[in-house]
C-alpha cells in the first residue's frame, strides 16, 4: 500500500475536483464513485509539522491539474499544502485559501 491522491469531479459536477487520498496499490482504487479524473500523484502528510506534501504524477491518470482543485477533506484544513514535480526537488507552497473543506 503506497499514499497516493487524485483529484475527481463527479458527473454533476464535472469542474469541481475534490481532493482524495488514502495508502492504495494503485490510483484507480481511490476513484470509485466519480466520473472524472483530473491526475493525481503521491503524498507525504507530517502530523507533527502539520504538512501535506504532493508529489509525482500517477500512472494512472497522469499529473495532476490543480485548477480543478476546489474541495479538500476537512481534516487537512490546518495542513500547509505544497507541491513539487518529483520527490527530492524544490518545493512550492500551494495556495488551498479559496478551496471549500468538507
């Protein structure tokens, strides 16, 4: 089991991307439910530093379009997000300020 995100819309919704997460074999088992794949990654969460973050692509659905980012768990509100194109390399704050917690 490896952590890994996506970020779905459901058909209703399609422009609306929720942020799921969870330790997975692959990102297709994180998609049940939804219509819309809009890539995903993998993820490092610190419970102690309070941080999430997102790294990679999946090889699944590719990298991951943050522009449909618009609703994160609820419980990673108080999670400063960040995001860096391959594990190892420089990272960069995401702004999560406008997203909706559910």
């Amino acid at each position: 089991m490896h952590p890994k995100f996506i970020i779905v819309s459901r058909p209703e919704e399609p422009f609306v991307g929720t942020f799921i997460y969870g330790k997975v074999d692959s990102h297709r088992h994180l998609v049940e439910g939804y219509v819309k794949v809009h890539g995903g990654g993998w993820y490092d969460k610190d419970d102690t530093e309070k941080t999430m973050l997102l790294y990679g692509s999946s090889g699944d659905y590719g990298e991951p379009r943050f522009e449909f980012l618009n609703r994160i768990p609820g419980e990673l509100k108080d999670y400063d997000f960040y995001y860096s194109p391959d594990w190892g390399k420089t990272r960069q704050r995401m702004d999560v300020s406008g997203v909706e917690w559910i």
